[in-house]
C-alpha cells in the first residue's frame, strides 16, 4: 500500500507540473542594448497587510510617481471586504483621483521592463495558482536581471522578491497580463500605444482638472499631431481656464484633420460666439450640412440661432 500511494503521489505531481506550466511559449527575452540588471532600489515599499495587496502595490506606484497619500486614504478608496481584496477598475479609478493617470500597457515582457528601464515601477496582477483555481495577487515590478533570468518586485511583505522570468510571465498570463504604470500628467509610457493612450486620458478627462487635462492632452499633441482628441482635449481645458483664443485655435486643429468631426465644429462655433464673433461661428456651421438623426442635432438647432442674432446685431453695427 505505501508504495501505490507513492506511485499516486508522483503521478499527482506530474499532474499538478503539467497543469502549472502547460504548453505555452513566452517570450521571455531582455534586450541586449539595455543595463543587464536593473533594481529601483528607491521605490517605496509598504508590508502588505492581510489581503492588502492592492493597497500596498497602488501606494507603492503613487508614491514613485510623486504623490504622498496616506495608507488608509488609499486602501479606504479600492479595499473591498466583501471581496477581501480589490478591483482594477478600482485601483485605476483611485489613480485618477490623486491626478495621476494609469496607463494600461500591452501584454509584452518587453513593455513592463521599458518602463522599469526608464525608471518606472510597474503595477501587475498575477495569478499565483491556475487558471482553474485562481489566486489573484498584486505586486510592483521595479527591476529584472538578464543574465539569471529574473524579474524583481516588491511583493507581499518582501521588499525583494525574485521571481524566474518564465514562472513570472505564466502568472501574468494567467491574470490576463494586466498592467499599468503611473504617471503624472505631461508624461505617457515609453512605447505608447495610441489607442490605450487615448483610452486613458479620456477616463482622466472626466474628473480631473482642466489643467492636468492640458498637460496630459499636450503631450499626446505632441506624440500623434494627427489625433484630433488631443486638439479637442486640449481646447476643452483651455476653455474651462478661460484662454478662449487658444481654444478656438485648437478646436480648428480639430476641425482640420477630422473635417466631419461635429464636436469639434460646434465647439469652435460656441467658442467664436464668446469671442464675439458670430458670424465666423454662423459661417462654421453653416458651411457643413448635418444628417437629421445625427446625436448633435438639438445642439446646432439650439447653438446657430444664437448666432444667427448675434450675427445680424453685430453687422448692423459694423462689417465683420
């Protein structure tokens, strides 16, 4: 009988060996042109509590970043006891509120280490068990080492863990290879990835100020000059801080490249009516025929009389 249990035993084992590293092939390779071991010593490191990975991690990236909030503030914000754990829609809803923006990063070995490369801890989510029978964990990438094959992370209660790069990337697959940085804003990921990016600020955009929004909206101008959402973002900040004339000006940077965009066509008009000048605003919507099931058609319908009589007063005055 020992021995039948031994046989049994072994044969679990292979079993649980097959089921934890599969069939799957990762790249696991670290760019010869980059420093052969990388450690962001000087990131923060806070012992997680029980089921506190969450809190721990997303203070840990805050603080790299710039911020200083307290411990409870964080955990308060994405620590969900029902759970007894937290949420990534939660984490990055809490980056927002501390105006820094979360940056998703695509799937790659090679994209967390950029960042690490350049100085900046990544938050991921791992799956330390299987796809089966997850046990999700939180943790702070802030190094690698090329040479033995390691990935370096503030984990748990470990300031220094060392995990081999394969056995680190089958738990981030499992967990779906979720992954951010945070940054402040003016700042994007070191590859960015424009739809992410974009996806990004747009979430930012709706409870930050307007002029974080404008950093973070200019430096996406200044990455993509082609993406008329940095133009529309940037001239909705610079309304809300009262600089109208370069509002119009982006909103016509908007209109340019995307001459079928309506928001950018009516945001002009409106921005041109408080520059007193209705008449170009008029000719701006004037000049382009709207579909009647278009979604802004109550908006122009409400917006072109305005400036219809404000056109009309202003020309018995004076030509424009």
């Amino acid at each position: 009988m020992p021995e039948v249990r031994s046989k049994g035993a072994a044969a679990l084992a292979a079993l649980f060996f097959l089921l934890v590293t599969g069939c799957a092939s990762f790249d696991t390779r670290i760019p010869e042109s980059w420093e052969p071991r990388i450690e962001l010593s000087e990131t923060p490191f806070y012992p997680q509590l029980e089921h506190h990975c969450g809190p721990a991690a997303l203070i840990t990236v805050l603080e790299a970043s710039g911020v200083t909030p307290a411990y409870d503030e964080v955990a308060d914000r994405i620590y969900v006891p029902g759970l007894e754990g937290s949420l990534q829609v939660e984490l990055m809803a809490a980056t927002r509120s501390f105006e820094r923006i979360p940056f998703r990063l695509q799937g790659e070995l090679q994209a967390v280490l950029a960042e690490v490369e350049a100085g900046r801890p990544v938050l991921i989510l791992q799956n330390l068990r299987v796809p089966r029978w997850p046990a999700w964990h939180y943790a702070v990438v802030i190094g690698y080492d090329r040479e033995r094959a390691e990935i370096l992370m503030r984990s748990g209660r470990d300031p220094l863990q060392t995990t081999p790069t394969r056995r680190w990337m089958r738990q981030w697959d499992w967990a779906s290879r979720w992954a951010i940085v945070v940054l402040e804003p003016g700042e994007l990921p070191v590859n960015p990835h424009r739809p992410a990016v974009l996806r990004a600020l747009a979430d930012f955009d709706d409870h930050a100020p307007a002029g974080p929004r404008l950093r973070a909206w200019r430096a996406v101008a200044e990455q993509w000059p082609d993406e008329p959402l940095a133009w529309m973002g940037m001239g909705n900040a610079r309304y809300e801080l009262g600089t109208l004339d370069n509002a119009a000006t982006d909103f016509e940077h908007a209109l340019e490249i995307k001459p079928d965009s309506w928001p950018a066509r009516l945001n002009l008009a409106h921005v041109l009516l408080e520059l007193d000048r209705p008449c170009q605003g008029q000719q701006i919507i004037e000049s382009e025929p709207m579909t009647p099931d278009h979604p802004l058609t109550a908006v122009r319908g409400n917006l072109l009389p305005t400036l219809e009589t404000a056109c009309a007063a202003r020309t018995g005055k004076s030509a424009q």
